[in-house]
C-alpha cells in the first residue's frame, strides 16, 4: 500500500560557519551534549543505506511507513483501541487499530491518494481523502469529535506532521547520493558506544595506526557539520555529540560529498549529523 501526505516544504541551504558562530556550537555542545533546544525527532524511522546500495540511474524508492496518533473529545485524550483502514480502492484496504499510547503504524506505502477510516466507539466516525506523495517517515495526527458535542472546534481533523529530515532534504539525498544514510531506529540497532564509533561501522571509515582518529578513503578526518552547520572535521566528533542525541547521519568518506557539505575539509570527505535538539530546518 501507500504513504501519508506531506507538506510541501521549502529548503533553505546550510549557513555557513563563520569563526565565532563554530565557536558558540562548540561551547554549547560541550555544555549540554547538544545543539539547539527543541526536539523535532521525537521518534525516527526509516531504513539505513550504505553506501553504493543505490546505484546511478536507480528509479526505486524507498517504501513509505505511515504512522499517526488518534486523539478524541475536547481536551485531547489519546484513543485506544481505535479502527483506522487506509484505503487505496474498495478493493485494496489495509485496516489495524491503534495502541494504548493512540499510535498506529502501515508500511510499506506506495505513492497515490488515499481514504483514511477512522471509527470508534462514543465519537463521530471520520472519513477523509489524504494524498500520500512525501518521502518516509510520514505520520498524521487524528482527532475525532465526541458524539453530540457540536461545540468541539478541533472536530474531526487529518493533519501532517512534517519531518524535520524531509525538510533539509536528507531522504532526496539518501535516494541520490552515493552515502551512507542512518536514522534513528538504525542508531539504536547499531549499538555503538560513541558518535566515533557509529562512523566506524559504516564502510570507507577506518581508524588510523597507534591513534584514535577516524579518517575517510583519503587517509585524513572528513569535515564535520552538526545540523547544517560545519563544526570542524570528524576529530571533534565525540566531544560535540553522544549517540543518543543523534537522530540521523550521513556520511561521505570520498572526496565527493554533496556541495552543500563542501567543507574546508571537503577532499577527506563529510559526515553530517542531525540532532534530536536541531530545531526545526
């Protein structure tokens, strides 16, 4: 089946570091193992791609994952136990229900338009026609209108949530770029103890001889860049971000790295990281 709708968003390029910005990132990081305040990634999805895994002229697309929440009545309370059936025609529907939490989740997405279901008991039923075009994660946020109560003015609504990843254009470059590409859920599974680390379990990384600095294909530190911003190379990068505060990562160990990551360092390569408190792009 399909994906969920997606705003359409417009991208802004990453700023360039100047000298006295890199070194308020660096101070800020150092003090709260992160940048920025606000948690835009609260939950990651997707799958990793290493590098060359897309080849040239590939038109295959990732499967889109739809996830969404169902809240109810006027004060918002997360429904359980809630019937949601997405359907691409009257004889192709995918039905599940939601969790304790209200969440529910379809994967496998392809692109096109959508009914959206939506039914439990003590509450208006809705139905609603959603075009699912955007790139994975996509996720919805439901709410239904208690029955009887005409006076719930956030009555029976289908919203998009846009994804910060999406917005700084991360999920078109892990279609096009030859990189590789994780999201949180690929963190998590990796289970590496450090950010140095995690960048050594992806392919064209190596740690040089009697030293502990991570280098790319070209034997020296690629650039480093923490939400958009270039920080310095990849040496900094255990004392700017931990593992947990990552919510996506890619990386470029060739001298080739997309321009917006051409960096001072940009012959050794790029590794870009997103962080959960990256703000919104």
């Amino acid at each position: 089946m399909n994906r969920s709708p997606t705003p359409r968003v417009v991208h802004r390029p990453a700023p360039l570091a100047g000298a006295l910005v890199a070194l308020a990132l660096l101070a800020s990081a150092c003090a709260s193992g992160g940048i920025g305040t606000s948690d835009p990634f609260a939950r990651g999805g997707g799958d990793a791609v290493s590098e060359g895994a897309r080849g040239l002229g590939s038109s295959a697309r990732a499967p889109i994952e739809l996830r969404g929440t169902v809240t109810g009545g006027r004060d918002g309370t997360a429904l359980a136990d809630v019937s949601v059936t997405l359907e691409a025609t009257r004889t192709d529907a995918e039905a599940t229900r939601t969790d304790d939490e209200g969440t529910f989740a379809f994967e496998s997405l392809a692109p096109g338009v959508y009914t959206v279901k939506v039914s439990a008991a003590g509450y208006e039923p809705l139905e609603e026609r959603v075009d699912v075009q955007g790139l994975p994660p996509v996720r919805l946020e439901i709410h239904l209108r208690a029955q009887g109560d005409v006076e719930d003015a956030a009555s029976v609504r289908i919203q998009a949530r846009t994804d910060p990843l999406q917005t700084v254009r991360f999920y078109d470059r892990r279609e096009r770029e030859s990189g590789s590409f994780l999201v949180a859920e690929d963190i998590r599974r990796r289970g590496a103890g450090s950010a140095a680390e995690l960048v050594l379990s992806l392919p064209g990384f190596r740690v040089l001889p009697q030293s502990s600095i991570v280098v790319g294909r070209r034997g020296c530190p690629p650039s480093l860049f923490i939400d958009g911003l270039e920080v310095g190379d990849l040496r900094q990068v255990n004392f700017l971000v931990s593992v947990g505060s990552i919510a996506a990562l890619e990386a470029y160990p060739g001298s080739n790295p997309p321009a917006m990551f051409a960096g001072l360092n940009s012959l050794c390569g790029a590794v870009v990281v997103w962080t959960h408190r990256g703000g919104s792009y």
